[in-house]
C-alpha cells in the first residue's frame, strides 16, 4: 500500500518537474527587451536626425524670407532716395547708411546660407539612413513579438495541461503524505521525493543505510534520505507496478 501510494506522490513529482522546467525554460526568454531598446535608439536617433534637418530648412527660409524683406527694404530706401523727394543731405545720408547697413545684414545672412546650403545634403543623408535604421529595427521588434507571443501562448496551453494534469495527480494522493511533500520540495528546489537508486538517493547521491534501503523496498515505513530530507521511493517497484 505504502509503495502505491509513494508511486502516485512520485507521478506529481514527475509533473512538478515537467511544470518547473516549462517554467524556468521561457522564463530565461528575452520578451523583447533587446529588441525595444534596439528599437527605441533607432527611433530617438531618427527624430533627432529628423529634428536636425527641419532646423537647419527652417534657418534656411527664415534667412531666406529676412533676405527677402531686406532687399524690398532697401528697395523702397533707394527709390525714395532717388525719386527726388528727398531734399535734406541729411536724410540722404541716412538713407545711404541705412541701405548698407541692410547690405551688410543681407551679405552676412548670406554667408550663414552658404555654411547652411552646405549642411543640407550630408544632414538629410544621415536623415535618410536613420529612417532606414528605424525601420529595419521596427520589423525585427514586430517580428521577435510576434514569435515570443506565439511561445507564450504555447506555453500558457502546455502548462495549463500540466496543472490540469498535476491536479488530477494530486487528487489521487494520500492527504498526509501530499501535505508532507508540498512542505519539503518548498525548501528543496521543488523536489520533494527521491527514488532510491540501489543503495543511493537518486536525488543527492548519498547512500542509504541498508535497512533503509529495506524498509523503502518492502514498503514497511516512510523513510528519508538523511542528507537532503526527500522521502524515499523504490523505483523499480514502481516501475513493475505500471
């Protein structure tokens, strides 16, 4: 009787063990960490790139536009100089000094455009690259997502299997001795019952005393392995059982 009902507490090992392995296995899975950090540098170094361009267009035709305004200014000075209105030399010289102190702000907002037109190209090369660095690190986090989802899902079926199957298991275990194996394999890494391996625990390798290794084979009394704590089964009787 003994020995049946350390075969049934064995079979919960066996799915304890199944279940632990399941675990720890997709467990040492990356979700999708390396990929998102992948991902999130290519997109920040995107829209820094992407910032960086539109900075220097919009320097561009704000130059461009202030040029514009400058040279209608001048313009109008000249015109108002040289229509014959203005009668004071006074005025008419600070109108001439007014018309080169625009020329100056249109020569020195020119030299800016030069350096600026020169920046375009290479910024919008490395703009270019960016988007493409994005969007090959975009594939690879949807793609590495949509396989770690397809394992979880795998692996939320298989366990639910298991504990299904651990609960139909345990059902069939005596109370006491289930009781009694929960409380070991909690402080024993998740095994709670050992077979007997000759005269050795087939857990801890230690040998065992002979008329333990007796007691264990004819089922007379529940007994442990003095090194590690697990009870102790006979498995080959177990095995003639099946």
């Amino acid at each position: 009787m003994l020995n049946e009902a350390l075969k049934k507490l064995a079979q919960v090992q066996r799915i304890d063990t199944a279940i632990q392995e399941l675990h720890r296995k997709f467990a040492s899975l990356d979700p999708g960490g390396k990929a998102k950090q992948r991902f999130d540098e290519a997109k920040a170094r995107k829209e820094q790139l992407d910032h960086r361009l539109s900075e220097i267009r919009g320097e561009i035709k704000d130059l461009e536009l202030e040029n514009s305004r400058l040279s209608q200014k001048s313009d109008s000075e000249k015109k108002r100089l040289y229509s014959g209105g203005v009668y004071n030399a006074k005025d008419a010289e600070a109108i001439d000094r007014e018309v080169a102190n625009l020329a100056q702000r249109v020569a020195k907002n020119d030299d800016r455009l030069l350096e600026l037109y020169e920046l375009v190209e290479p910024a919008k090369l490395e703009a270019d690259d960016a988007h493409q660095d994005f969007e090959a690190a975009s594939r690879l986090y949807e793609e590495y997502t949509s396989r770690y989802d397809a394992i979880k899902k795998d692996y939320e079926n298989k366990m639910s299997q298991l504990l299904g199957a651990r609960n139909k298991a345990a059902a069939q275990c005596d109370e006491d001795l289930l009781t009694r194996y929960e409380a070991i394999r909690k402080h024993h890494h998740g095994v709670g019952i050992a077979p007997l391996h000759g005269d050795e625990c087939g857990q801890c390798r230690s040998k065992i005393a002979h008329h333990i290794v007796a007691d264990v084979q004819a089922g007379v009394s529940l007994q442990t392995c003095e090194n590690c704590a697990r009870i102790l089964y006979w498995e080959e009787a177990s095995e003639e059982q099946d």
